[in-house]
C-alpha cells in the first residue's frame, strides 16, 4: 500500500519538476486526449442510434404500408437520428411537388427524385463525418508531439550535465524520465484516437452504403409508380 503512495507521489514530482516546455507540451497532449474521448462517446452513440433508427425505419417501409401513411407519420414526428428517414422525406416530398404539376415528364420526375436524395444523403454524410478529421489529426500528431517533449527534456539534461561536477546516471535520470512522460501521453492519446477513427470510418462507410442501397430501391418504387400512373 505504502509502494503504491510512493510511486504515485513520485510520478506526480516527475511531472511538476519537467521544464515549463514539457509541462506545455503534457498539457496539449491531455487536453486532445480528453477531447478525444468526449468525441469517440458522442460517435458511438451517435453511430448506434443511426443503425438503430435505420433498421426500425426499413421495418416500417418494407411492412406494406403506404407511402404517403409513412411520410405523413415522419413528417409529424421526425426522428433526428434516423438518417434514412430524411432521405426518404426528401425523396418523396419532391415525388410529390412534382406530380402535383402538370405536363411534367415521368423522367424529370424520376431526376427531381434522384437529386434530392443524393442532397440528403450529402448531408447525412457531413454529420457522420463529424469529428473524424479531429481524431485523425489527433491519433497521427499526437506521438509527435510527445517526442518533441521528449526531445526537449533529454535536451535539457544533457544540458545540465554541463554543470554538474560528476556525469553519473543518477544525474541525468529524473530530467530522460520526465521527458519520458511525454511520449507515454501522446501514445496514450494516440492509439485510442486512431482505433476509433478506423471503427467510426467504417461504421459510417456501413450506414452510407446502406443509405445508397434504400435510395435506389425507393427510387425504383417511385419509378414503377409514376409509370403506373401514366398508362
């Protein structure tokens, strides 16, 4: 027990002792970390809640009922979370407005459909790709950072041996362990970044396709639908 109190007290005079250099830098690397972390918690539930919504959304379409039921039901009580839903809200509302007019050509029609849901799905695109370049910047930077600290505090005691009358390792020890420390929290803010980053962009890349799938179905729908009408 007594052990534990001392190498916590230890570790804590490394880093009060560092130069003001390496305190900077340990500050900015805790700092991303932190922000990091708050990041990957609002990806996640984010990401779940869009998968989520998603399913539950797909299992509404594909029951049988109808299509002007399901947009007045999203219409009225719209789920923010539901990526797909606004991809539908677009494209039908467009189907709508333009079958409304007269002497518009089914084609133009089917076009109208199409380019608004490509917009929407622009825009679901640009919400899961929040954050992402932050923990990319922060999980490539991050051990760079370190290493500057590090660099700086070896630098540092090297420096000091200058003056000192005796070269020992005792010397040298505390300023290579103090800037030791810096690498260890651009590491620990790194890995944890890129993990996400790899996991976030291949969730996102998931929901997107997905989303592109459920657009060409419905825009096939519609397509049989106009034509329908047309005979």
């Amino acid at each position: 027990m007594e052990a534990n109190v001392v190498d916590h007290s230890s570790m804590w005079s490394l880093v009060s002792n560092a130069s003001i250099v390496v305190q900077l830098v340990m500050l900015i690397l805790v700092a991303a970390s932190v922000t990091s972390w708050v990041m990957i918690f609002q990806r996640s539930t984010m990401l779940r809640a869009g998968r989520r919504a998603l399913e539950s959304f797909e299992e509404r379409f594909w029951s049988g009922i109808d299509l002007s039921k399901l947009y007045r039901q999203a219409g009225s009580n719209p789920d923010p979370d539901s990526g797909v839903e606004q991809i539908f809200r677009a494209g039908f509302k467009e189907f709508s407005r333009l079958r409304q007019q007269s002497g518009v050509d089914p084609e133009a029609v089917m076009e109208g459909v199409a380019r608004a849901m490509r917009v929407a799905i622009s825009r679901e695109e640009e919400k899961l790709e929040q954050s992402l370049p932050f923990l990319a910047t922060v999980g490539s930077v991050s051990p760079y950072i370190g290493l500057f600290g590090t660099v700086w505090g070896i630098m540092n005691s090297f420096r000091g041996l200058a003056t000192a009358q005796q070269a020992t390792l005792a010397t040298v020890a505390p300023g290579i362990a103090e800037a030791l420390i810096a690498t260890a929290i651009g590491l620990f803010a790194a890995i944890p970044a890129v993990i996400a980053y790899n996991r976030f962009a291949a969730r996102s890349e998931t929901l997107i396709s997905r989303y592109y799938t459920f657009a060409d179905e419905f825009q096939a729908i519609l397509h049989r639908k106009v034509h329908t009408s047309e005979e």
